[in-house]
C-alpha cells in the first residue's frame, strides 16, 4: 500500500474535527424481532406470520437476509410507521427472493476499476469508503457490497469489493493528473482529462465519523481534486447526523479549501420520508397551505442549505410499491424545491439480483416521472429519467403513443432514449437508441427483437477487454 502523511494544512483541519458519536438506535437483522429482543413498541413492525414466512428461509437459496441485510433506525421506524410505502424500503419479504435473476456486478463496474473501492469510468471518480448505511433499503443496487458478496473480476478472480484506502487512492489520482498535464491536458493512453471531481458512496459515508470524512475531504482537495460529492440517504434514515459538528466541518473545510465545491447527492424517495401525518394519515398543512415537514429534518436540511456555497441534489429509483405514484412524485419534487433542494435524476432501478421484484417497466416510469412533473413549475421539474446502461448512464427521453408513419416496428409507438454519458469522456453523449414499445419490458433486454435505430450501440455493447487506467 502507498504511503500517506497529510500536509500540515491538512492536520490543521482534521485537528479542528469534532466527532461526536450519534444514538441510532439501530436494530440490525431479523432475529431481534423473530426473538423478541427489539424494544417493545418496534415489535410489531413485522407481524408474526410474517416473520414465519421469512424465518422458514433462513439459510435456504431463499435467505432474504442472505441477499440484503436487515438494518433500520429508530427515527425510520417512527416515520415508517405510519407510511406503507417507507415499510416496503425496509422490511424484508419472501417474495424478494422468488425470482433471482439479475446481475451480480450490475453495470460491469468492476471493469473500470483501476485500483481497489474506485471506479474511474467517466469524468469523474467513485469510491466505496464504507459498506453500510444507518438502514438498508430492500431494493439497494449496491447489494453485493453491502452484503459482502464475492464478485467475479474482469480477470476471472472471485472477490468482495474492497473499500478505498487513502493512500492509493491519492496516489492514483496524482499519478493520472500529473500525467494529464505532462501530455497537454489528455491522458497519453486513455485520452482522459483531469480527474477532478470524486463521489464518496458505499454504503453511506455519513455512517463514518466526521473525523473519517474529514481526512477523505482533506486529502482529496490537497490532491487537486476541484469538487467532492458525498452520497447518502442519512437525510432520510438519520437527520440528526447533520449536526453542529458536521457542520462545523464543513465550514472549517470551505474556510479552508475556499475553491473547492461540494454536493451533497441526498436520496428521498417518497415524501413520507420528510412530511408530518396527522392521525387520519393526511399530510400536515402549514398556515400558509404548504405541507410541514419533519422538524428534525428541516432542522437538518436548513442547516446544509443555509451554507450556501454547497448544492444539495435529490436522486432516486422509481420502486414498485413505494414511489410508483405520480401525486406523491409530485408533491416530493415541489416540497424538495422549496426547500432548496435539486431535483436531479430518477431513476429506472438496475438489474440487480431479484431486480423483478423492485423494478416498475420502464415506459411505466417514464409515464409515472413525466405525470408527476406536470403542474410543477419550470425549475421545480428539472429531474430526468436515468436508466443505468452498461455502457454508460442513458436517459428515457419520450414515449410515443402513435407510430412514426413509414416506420416498421413502430406500429404500437416508440420509445427513445439517449446517451448521457459513457466512459472517459462521453464520446456517444446526445446519441439516441429508438426502440419498438414493449409495455411489461424492465431492462434493456425486453427490446432486443424490436430495435429500430440505435447510432449510440446499446445494443451491441461489448465488455471493456481490460480495466482502463
Ligand atoms: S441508502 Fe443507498 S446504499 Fe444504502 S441501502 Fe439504501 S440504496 Fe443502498
């Protein structure tokens, strides 16, 4: 491993860290609930037939636990239990487990990973620093790494996804820097630019102390790196992580690294993650006609928005039985918007394994996405519909109802999609893939007898021979 010692900068930050420890209160697996060790009042998340129904699969081919472990937080539970929708994120179900197709390595990722917890497939970066969130949603498509799954490599070889280490991670990125500027801006052999922007994901980075961050956040701004995301769903499972001393870190970073960006890439996927019920299950309404939110997360949500040097982005999978409802969509988007968050992506969800229990069909999504952004202001529907190609990630531009006259294939309409990005520098961006409709298709696949016209190659992608450096 490559060696590391942070720049006296640095120490100065990192000595500046408060890393208080936080009370989640988190109940993880099955057996504290099967074995009526979780507190009282959560017992009955789960009723007792069904805890039956999941107990008989323990350690079968059926082990739900086997394929995602169980994990939630107090402040979930409490928001759960009035929302059958955040139930679903979860709560384990037999039915997960009927079907287990789908990919173990979805997106081929590990074909772009030039060193250990990074992917370097497009601009920008991605690395798993952590394994685990506060919970766990059923439908997660980082599964394998969550569940610590072995994952066959391009080379053959059979191992878990290892987490990023600071040191070769910054060593790789000054490596492929220097030899970016050496070259005149183009990496000789690759043809990438700079590297100048990292995602710390996992898992959720926010489960590590603000200490651990920090020296992540540090190391990656002393590298050169021009802006840092972090992606989490912490907003949602836990906001009192957003504390005093998280942002105080922050501050002291940006007072420290002043040129350096940070988006933090939040994860809601339903409104009942954020907005207050009354008993009849209605939505609380504000003087003023707008819905009340959680007071802890709008005390947590204030707090990151009100550093206005930041940017705050929503992205979220459409899941069946959780956010397929374009009125709950809807009232998401605005209520994010307001409170001066981003609507980014939605996404279609990936074929991970088990992927058919989850995943709506994707002109359902698209119809689904597109209803709830229509009575949304301009800057309000800003999010777009994403679907994850192993070529890069593609939107789900339109969906035609009519055929397109002197088209063959096109009888019953079509669907479009296009390219937003693909590895190194989106070469195929803008390109369009137009596809026959297939109204029950939930991946790619579902259209392969009805491709009418695809100049961006979604259908004749080829694995990468080796990992691009
Ligand atoms: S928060 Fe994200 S990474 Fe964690 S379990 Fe949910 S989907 Fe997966």
């Amino acid at each position: 491993m490559a060696e590391y010692t942070p720049s006296q900068k640095e120490q100065a930050f990192l000595d500046s860290v408060e890393s208080p420890k936080y009370k989640r209160e988190l109940i993880s697996g099955l057996s504290p609930f099967i074995n009526e060790k979780a507190p009282e009042d959560v017992r009955d998340f789960y009723t007792k037939e069904e805890l039956a129904a999941l107990a008989v699969l323990k350690g079968t081919d059926r082990d739900v636990e086997a394929r995602m472990p169980v994990k939630l937080t107090r402040h979930y539970f409490e928001m759960a239990k009035r929302s059958p929708q955040l139930k679903r994120i979860v709560k384990a179900n037999p039915d997960e487990t009927l079907n287990l197709e789908g990919s173990e390595d979805p997106g081929y990722q590990m074909d772009y990973s030039p060193v250990e917890g990074l992917l370097h497939k497009y601009e920008m970066g991605l690395m798993y620093v952590v394994s685990t969130c506060s919970a766990h949603c059923r439908f997660c498509y980082r599964e394998e790494l969550i569940a610590r799954k072995e994952i066959e490599r391009q080379d053959g070889t059979v191992a878990k996804k290892g987490l990023a280490q600071i040191p070769d991670i910054i060593a790789y990125i000054k490596s492929h820097n220097a030899l970016v500027e050496k070259n005149g801006g183009r990496h000789p052999e690759t043809g990438r630019e700079k590297l100048r922007e990292i995602l710390l994901s996992g898992g959720d980075p926010m489960v590590l102390a603000n200490n651990k961050i920090a020296a992540w956040f540090g190391a990656l701004a002393e590298a050169g790196i021009e802006t840092i995301r972090l992606g989490t769903k912490e907003m949602a499972f836990y906001p009192e992580r957003f504390d005093d001393a998280f942002l105080a870190m922050l501050d002291r970073f940006h007072e420290t690294w002043p040129d350096v960006g940070f988006r933090l890439m939040i994860h809601f996927n339903h409104p009942d993650e954020f907005l207050q019920k009354g008993d009849d299950g209605e939505y609380l309404h504000n003087p003023n006609g707008t819905p009340q939110w959680n007071p802890v997360t709008k005390k947590a949500m204030d707090g990151v928005v009100s550093r206005g040097w930041l940017q705050v982005e929503n992205q979220a999978p459409i899941i069946r039985g959780v956010n397929n409802d374009p009125d709950a969509l809807r009232i998401m988007q605005r209520e994010l918007y307001r409170a001066g968050v981003n609507n980014h992506y939605f996404f279609c969800g990936r074929d991970i394994v088990a992927y058919r229990h989850f995943n709506v069909p994707i002109e359902e999504a698209w119809r689904i996405m597109n209803e709830s952004q229509k009575g949304l202001s301009g800057v309000e529907a800003h999010a777009r519909l994403s679907i994850t190609h192993y070529k890069g990630k593609t939107e789900v531009v339109a969906v035609t109802n009519e055929p397109i006259p002197g088209l063959a294939g096109s009888e019953n309409g079509v669907l479009i999609f296009k390219n937003l990005r693909n590895a190194a520098d989106a070469p195929d961006r803008g390109k369009v893939c137009i596809v026959g409709r297939n109204p029950d298709a939930i991946w790619f696949d579902d259209y392969e007898d009805r491709v009418l016209f695809d100049e961006v190659g979604l259908y004749d992608y080829a694995r990468v021979q080796k990992t691009t450096a």
